[in-house]
C-alpha cells in the first residue's frame, strides 16, 4: 500500500510538471489532476499490458517504438475519463506521455526503497567427495534484500 501510494504521489507531481510544459494538456483544478494521475495508474496497469500483449509483433518490428504510441493512446484516453483534464490532440498527448514517462521513472528511482546488493566469499577446504582435499575453492553468494 505504501509504494502504491509513493507511486501515486510521483504521478501526481509528473503531471502537474506536464501540464506546465506542454502545450495542449490541461486542467482545471488539482482534483482533476489527482484523478487523472489515478487514472492514468489504472489504465496502465490494467489495460496497457492487453495493448502490448496484442500488439506484440508490431512493437518488436518496430523495436519499441510502438510502445510510445501506446502511451500517448492511454495519456490521450485518460483525458476523456477525467472531467476538467483535457488533452487537445495525439501530438501533445505523445509528448506528455514521453515527458511523463521520463520524469515519472526518474522520482520513482529516487523515492522508492532502495535495493541493497550484498555479498560474501565462503573458503570450503574438505574434500569433493572422491578423497580429494580441496583448498582453493571459492564460492561467492549473492543476495538481494529490499531495505525499507
């Protein structure tokens, strides 16, 4: 619930950022902005995985580009669900969406919990199982934790 919210929060600040940088999308109030941020989660958490599913053969061809058109798609479809959020046309939908992916991705990455790499060297000096003594066998584990 805690990086719903955190990723909640950045998509807030991302399109209000948006909504001052680009030409051609708007809103009226801060509800608005804060129901279409909800809005825009939503879609890409529900629909858009469909829209990639489908369109697969198309993105792969077109080395995922065609993922850019499916985010201007959901930022553009956004707008007619969110009443007092307007967004005039597919070309300020395209660049709103880039805008927003980039900087969205940037205040996650620095918000989020940090994932902690650590690592040890074991020495194993007994034998291998044949009566063979071994001295020099280093073994190495990795392990990733989320720190909260």
């Amino acid at each position: 619930m805690k990086n719903f919210l955190i990723k909640w929060f950045v998509n807030i600040i991302t399109l209000f950022v948006i909504i001052h940088i680009v030409g051609g999308v708007s809103a009226d109030s801060w509800g608005a902005i804060v129901a279409a941020a909800f809005v825009l989660g939503l879609l890409n958490a529900f629909v858009k995985p469909f829209i990639i599913f489908f369109t697969l053969p198309f993105t792969i061809l077109t080395l995922g580009f065609f993922t850019l058109i499916i985010n201007a798609l959901l930022f553009y479809l956004a707008s007619k669900f969110v009443s007092g959020f307007e967004v005039i046309n597919f070309a300020a939908a395209f660049w709103a969406a880039l805008l927003f992916s980039i900087i969205s991705s940037i205040l996650n990455f620095a918000l989020t919990p940090k994932v902690g790499i650590r690592y040890a060297s074991f020495r194993h000096s007994g034998t291998n199982g044949n009566s063979r003594k071994i001295d020099d066998d280093n073994v190495i584990d990795v392990e990733g934790k989320v720190e909260k």
